[in-house]
C-alpha cells in the first residue's frame, strides 16, 4: 500500500511539474538601446592614448 502511494505522489509531481513548466509564456525581449552618437570623446580617449604610449615609450 505504500509503495502505491509513492508511486502516486511521484507521478502526480512529475504531472504538476511538466504542466507548470508549459504554462509560463517566454520573457518578452529587452528593448532595443538607444542611438548613441560617437564623437568627439572617442577621439579625445584616441589621442590621449597615443600621446601617453610616447610618453611611456621615451621614459
């Protein structure tokens, strides 16, 4: 009688489990970033990057 009711415990979570995991829908997808322009700072960082590799080179 035991083993019945293990057996019917087990299958009836195994049951609750595949359905619950069937119901829940996907996750919508994140949004699109926004449009960052790139200007004058990525210049900036490029000049001061290669300014302070001569200054490291010639010390």
């Amino acid at each position: 009688m035991k083993e019945k009711k293990y057996l019917a415990l087990i299958i009836m979570l195994a049951f609750t489990c595949v359905v619950s995991g069937q119901i829940v829908p996907p996750p919508a997808p994140p949004p699109p970033p926004p449009g960052l322009p790139i200007n004058g700072g990525l210049i900036f960082l490029i000049i001061s990057g290669i300014f302070y590799g001569v200054k490291k080179v010639r010390d």
